[in-house]
C-alpha cells in the first residue's frame, strides 16, 4: 500500500475516523439555539413523502433514525419539530471541518459532509501520539466551529469506523494495534460495514449473531458458504481490510437526485427535474471551481429497478445547459414512458482539478455562458438558489 | 501476354517509395496493399490506393513485352531498396508470379491478377494551377493542427481556398487553429474555389512536392467525390472530405492588445527546457508575464518543477496563462525565417495568437486557447 510505502518505519497504519454527530441538527441549534434539547428531525414536511435525513438525539430517543420514512418518524415521534433543512449551511459547516483536518494530514478522505478518514500514519512528530493527536482534533473541532464530533482511532479504516460509531456521542475510541479482533468480538455482526439485510439473516441462520462467531469461523467453512465473500468476512472480522485507501483527491464525484412525491412518468416533469438538478450539480461544481468530464444519470422505477448511464464529454464543463444536454440525452436513451419513475439523480463524476485543454470553436459562446452563470450564482447567493433558474425547470402550470 | 520489362533502380525506388505511401498497410482487403506495375511502349507506370488516397506515377523503361499485373507493395520495395544502382528486369512467370533479377541476385514475388486491381478514377479538366512551392509551405505551417479524432470528421482536414488573386489555407483541432494566406495569380481560375483536403492526403502531396521540388506547378481539378493534384508526370487522388468546416473567421481574435515580442530561437528553447518536467498527460506549461520579463513555468506531480526567465518586449498588465507546451512548439518549429515572434493575448481565458513579428510572403497566424491551470 502506497502509504506504507512512504513510511517503511511503522508496522501499522493509523486511522482516524471523524464523525460529526448528528451534523445537520447540530447545525440548526448552532443557527437558532432555542431547539437545543428539543427532538429536532430534517427532511421536511412530514405530509410529504420523504425520508429523515437526520434527528436530534432527543428523537432518537423515540426511535427515529435517518432514512426512515417522515410519516414513520411522524409516528414515533410526534411532538418533534421537523424541518425542511438548510443545506447550504451544512455545506459551509463542512468545509470549514475539511480545513480543519487539512491541517492534521494531508490524506483526508471527506466520505460525505460530515464524515471524513484521515491517515494519521507518519504524523507522529507533528501531533503526538494518535490518542493525543485525535484529542486535540475533537477540541479543535468544537472550538472553530461549536459541533460536536466522534473519533475511532486505530489501525484500519473498518475499525476506527465501528470505534466512532461505538464512541457516539461526542466521544474519542482508540483501539490498540493488535486489539482490533478483541474489540470487534462482542459486536453484533450488523454492526459490520458490508453485513446488511440480506447477509445477516443467512449468518443468524448459521448461528452467527456476534463478530466474535464470525471470527471462530475458518476461512473454508465462510468460503463454502459464502464464497469470494467469505473470504472478505474472515478478513473483516479480525479487523482486516486490504482494499481500503484513503483518497485525498477531493470529490470524486458530484451528484444530486430527487424523489418525486408521486411517482411520474410524465415526460416534461421528468424533464424539468432533470434540468432542475442539472444546475444544482453544476452550480457544485462552479463552487468548487473544478469541470467534470463525465455526466450521469441515475434512474429509479417505482419498482425499485434502477438504471444509471454515463456518457463522457470532450471537454470537461461545470455549466449547466451543457450538463443537462447530456443527461437529457441519457434520459432519452433509458426511459420507458410505460413505466413510472421514482427517483431520478444527475452526478458529475472524472473531476478535472489539474490543467485541461479549453476548446476554440465554442469560446466566444462558453466565455459568455460562464459569465451569465457567474452572474446567477451571485444572486442565488443571496436570495436562496430557485432565486434564479433555466426556464426549462420551471413549471408552466404553476408560474 | 507476359510482361516483361527493364527499369533503372535509383528512378524505380523513388516511385516505388511514393507508391507504398499510399497503397494499404492493414491486410483486410489483400490487392490494396499491392501495386499495380503496368508497361507500356516505353514507360512503367505505377498505381497505389487505399480507397481513400490512390496515386499514379511512373519510370522510364526499356518494355519488351508489354502488359500488366500487381506486386505486394512493402515486399517489392524492400527488394529493390536492397539491390545495387543498376538495371532491374522484372518479368511475370505463371500463376501472377513475378521475377525480379538485378545482377547476381534473383526474386519471385507472388503477384495478384491485375483484374482484382480497382480502377481508379480519370482526372476532369483542371480548374487551377497552383505554384508548388506555395503549396508546400502551406501544409508545413497548418499541417500539424489538423485534428486526428475520427469522430470530428470535418476536422480531419485543412480547409483549401483559392482565389484568382490569393490562396488560404486552415487547419484546426478545435484547440488551436492555423491559417496561412499568400497573394498570388492563381491561374486558370475565375472563381473562389473552396476544398476540404484530407490529412492524409496532406501529408502525401506533402512528400510528392518534396520529391518533385518546388519548381513545377501542381494542376488542380476534382470532380463530384475525388480532388486531383497533378505534380509532372504523378498524380495524387483524394477522396473529398465533405462537411462543413468551422467558421474559422469568428475565432481570429481581434481584441488582443497585450502583445509580447521574443526572439523565436529563445522562446522555443526556454519552452523545450521547462516543458521537460510539465505534466505528461495535459503538458500544461504556465506562462507569466511581466514588463519587460517573461517567465515559463512548469510542474509535474511525480518529477517536479521547472522555471525559466526570458527577457522579452512586453509593455501592458502583468498575467499568467496556461498554455499546451506541444501547441507553442508546433508553430515555433514551422514559423519560418522571421527572427522574433509575437503572441498577442487578452486574457486568461481567452484564445491567443501568435504570429511571426514580421511576415515573410505568407501571412501566418496561428489561434491556440489557453489550458486551466
């Protein structure tokens, strides 16, 4: 592994795992205080169709999780305040975060807004030892920013995932290089990154219930049953991993999908949807000032059948009508107007951050389209994004 | 029936070179890598084609019997490259085969029916007569820009226009866009005439000019799918390139008013020096300027950096801008006798263009768009 590599001297790695709790609520709390202590969800309208994108620990409480439906949370938890979320905060709250880890090591690897690992291997002189350095990183965090965060410290990304998690709320989990089985044993194998609904119930079946069965396995019997995968399990139960890496490139892709509160298969409100999230994920990039040379679309039947395409463009963009250009066409190849769609999603993806080629016979026309989007991300700045947008995503019936 | 026939070496291999220029290097359709040899009374005439480019052309021969058949290409050529400056006689045997003997050494070539050969189409009356030497230079400074990526087909091309008083000529990759333009009589012409000539076809008359120096005087015509160029006693063919071309007037920059003059010689090293540590895949170099002070910079993720300071005539804002090490190159290699060039920018973002700071009986400019940096 190439981090290895560059520091023959240690025997292990050393991972931290960065867990903001409960991010986007806290956030809110920061914004307006009087919600602290009060059972906070954000999704929005619990009328709607939806899911919960995060609660309070006082929803919690009642059973409320993310991606559970609103209208279950509702149930759960009816006195909860619910709230439509402000995503353009918690998108500044998680870069002021990235920089923060920026300044512990270079290879930060932000998994989402408020998630991130960090390869602390090779940083001893500058932070100490990993618990200190972990330490001061969860000060840091509160003292610049006022959220509370969780860390797994340890020698593998699986580990020091399980160990924030295990740390929640608000708390820091070193594990001991050559202690990674020993703390994973008592564990319920659902707690395992990769064991979900479909693998748990076949290792209960087995009479597997903690990772500590697991691990009293031998590699034949997991392969007998499980094959390729088994392999995979006997690793990740001694606390293994050989795949994982810490990507510190940035973003490797940007995307951004919506489901409809009613399945669809009207064609122009697809459409509309499709250029309504073309901008957004354009207007991503223009923030993070990079160009994507692949455009995607991701589409969701009501049956759950999911399709996704990608097409590769000859000169990387971030502008919007070129963006849903290309998804438009995706859509066209992939849609069957028989068939009502649930979700539909456009991502960005081969993130162009080094030099690039800019192409001469459409200059005049894309100096002036960069300019015109300059112009609108001004104003969405101020007013709220659906400020400003393409005609194409607006909806005559209702303008 | 059996053709037979003697042929000077050094006037053989010269055609024979040309010919397999042009004749197909890939097996898939086994003739067309073939060469047609056919005697006449006193003259062995060659043909080559690949469907897209064909030529004809053709040596002095001693012919005692006349007649016609088809030789492997590459493999004859190699022989007669190998064979000492004399007299070769070549002579078909049975089953197409054909025997090459030159002094003490003797080859059978396995040969192919003449009939399999296609034919290929007669040259309709000539529209204009173009100055070769003119010609020339014009496929060595716009030449390189032409765009090698099938799917743009209409850039697979330099953009050919001849007037009765001028010719012009364009290439560009939809990166960077060449154009020279000359005056000069074109005769038999009295109209403008505009053609798409295909790379390929380019870098053959190219080398056809090169062999046939500069003096004679290429004929032009074409008909509905083919462009004719006839060169003294050879003629290239080319399959028309038919599209439309760019508007390639609209991206001549006309609001360059930074201008930057520096010794050709200079420049081109400086870039070749700081390109050596540029990234390999973008090759993106970063230009800066400043009064009177131009510096070139590169970085390389994996082997690192490079810098370079020239002293230049610069006179307005300072800038940077971000250019493709390979597309300044290009120009610098072909851009002629002028000592100093000149490139004149806008801004970051916008197309530059570089030119010779004084032209010579060509007038050439050459539009490159900058890289992101």
């Amino acid at each position: 592994m190439p981090n290895e590599a560059l520091h023959p001297a240690s025997t292990f790695r050393q991972i931290l795992h960065v867990d903001m709790d409960a991010f986007y609520v806290s956030v809110e709390e920061l914004e307006n205080p009087s919600l602290r202590g009060k059972a906070v969800i954000v999704g929005g309208d619990p009328d709607r169709r939806g899911v919960v994108a995060a609660a309070s620990y006082e929803a919690r409480k009642f059973g409320v999780h993310s991606a559970q439906p609103l209208h279950t949370a509702r149930r759960l938890c009816p006195h909860a305040i619910f709230l439509q979320g402000h995503y353009e905060k918690y998108r500044e709250y998680s870069r002021a975060i990235y920089a923060i880890l920026g300044e512990m090591t270079p290879l930060v690897e932000m998994v989402s807004v408020d998630e991130a690992y960090l390869d602390m291997t090779g940083c001893e002189r500058l932070h100490g030892p990993l618990l200190a350095a972990a330490d001061s990183l969860v000060r840091k965090i509160k003292q610049r920013t006022g959220l509370n965060c969780s860390v797994g410290a340890s020698t593998s990304c699986l580990v020091s995932k399980i160990a924030s998690d295990q740390a929640k709320p608000h708390g820091l989990l070193y594990v001991v290089p050559g202690s990674e089985a020993q703390f994973l044993a008592p564990l319920p194998v659902r707690r395992m990154p990769g064991i979900g609904r479909v693998t748990e119930p076949r290792l209960r079946a087995l009479g597997i219930e903690t990772i500590g069965d697991l691990q009293r396995l031998n590699p034949e019997e997991l392969k007998s049953h499980f094959g390729r995968f088994g392999e995979w399990l006997y690793l990740r139960a001694r606390g293994k991993d050989l795949n994982e890496r810490i990507e510190a490139n940035g973003p490797q892709s940007i995307s951004h999908e919506t489901t409809f509160e009613t399945d669809t298969c009207d064609r122009e409100e697809l459409e509309r949807t499709l250029s309504y999230l073309a901008q957004r994920v354009g207007r991503r990039l223009r923030e993070h000032q990079i160009f994507a040379r692949t455009v995607g679309l991701k589409l969701r039947y009501a049956d759950f059948q999911t399709f996704t395409r990608d097409i590769s463009l000859r000169e990387p963009t971030n502008v919007d009508s070129v963006i849903y250009e290309h998804v438009r066409h995706l859509f066209h190849c992939t849609f069957n107007p028989q068939w009502k769609v649930r979700l539909l999603g456009v991502r960005v993806s081969k993130l162009e951050t080094t030099a690039f080629q800019t192409s001469l016979l459409d200059a005049a026309q894309t100096a002036k389209i960069s300019q015109l989007l300059k112009a609108a991300d001004q104003v969405r700045k101020r007013y709220g994004f659906d400020a400003l947008q393409m005609a194409r995503s607006l909806d005559p019936k209702k303008n | 029936m059996n053709m037979e026939f003697t042929a000077r070496k050094s006037e053989l291999l010269k055609e024979l070179d040309l010919a397999q220029g042009v004749a197909e290097k890939k097996t898939t359709i086994p003739i067309l890598s073939n060469i047609l040899l056919e005697a006449t009374d006193s003259e062995l005439r060659l043909s080559a084609t690949d469907l897209e480019l064909a030529l004809r052309c053709g040596c002095p021969a001693r012919v005692k019997k006349t007649g016609a058949s088809t030789v492997p290409g590459k493999r004859l050529l190699e022989v007669v490259r190998s064979l000492p400056d004399a007299e070769i006689k070549f002579k078909v045997l049975e089953n197409h085969f054909i025997q090459v003997t030159c002094e003490r050494s003797s080859f059978k070539l396995a040969g192919m029916a003449k009939d399999n050969f296609p034919a290929l189409p007669e040259a309709p009356r000539e529209l204009a007569i173009i100055p070769a030497g003119v010609l020339t230079l014009m496929i060595q400074r716009t030449g390189f820009a032409i765009s090698s990526e099938e799917s743009r087909y209409t850039l697979n091309g330099a953009l050919l226009l001849l007037k009765p008083d001028r010719i012009l000529m364009v290439a560009t990759d939809g990166h960077r866009l060449a154009q020279v333009e000359r005056e000069v009589q074109v005769e038999g012409l009295d109209n403008e005439l505009r053609v798409l000539i295909p790379k390929r076809a380019m870098g053959e008359l190219y080398r056809l000019l090169s062999q046939g120096g500069d003096q004679s005087p290429i004929r032009f015509s074409k008909d509905e799918s083919h462009l004719f160029f006839s060169v003294g006693h050879r003629i290239l063919i080319s399959r028309v390139l038919t599209g439309q071309f760019p508007n390639y007037e609209a991206v001549i920059p006309r609001e360059n008013h930074r201008v930057m003059e520096a010794k050709k010689e200079q420049i081109a090293e400086a870039i070749r020096r700081v390109a050596l540590l540029a990234d390999e895949r973008s090759r993106a170099i970063r230009l800066q300027l400043a009064k009177g002070r131009l510096e070139i910079f590169s970085s390389s993720g994996e082997y690192g950096e490079a810098h370079e300071v020239l002293d230049v005539s610069y006179d307005s804002e300072d800038m940077q801008i971000g250019f493709n090490y390979q597309y300044l190159l290009d120009f610098l290699g072909v851009v002629g006798e002028s000592e100093n060039v000149r490139m004149e920018l806008k801004d970051e973002q916008s197309a530059g263009q570089l030119r010779p700071a004084e032209d010579d009986a060509c007038r050439y400019r050459y539009v490159v768009m900058p890289m992101r940096v």
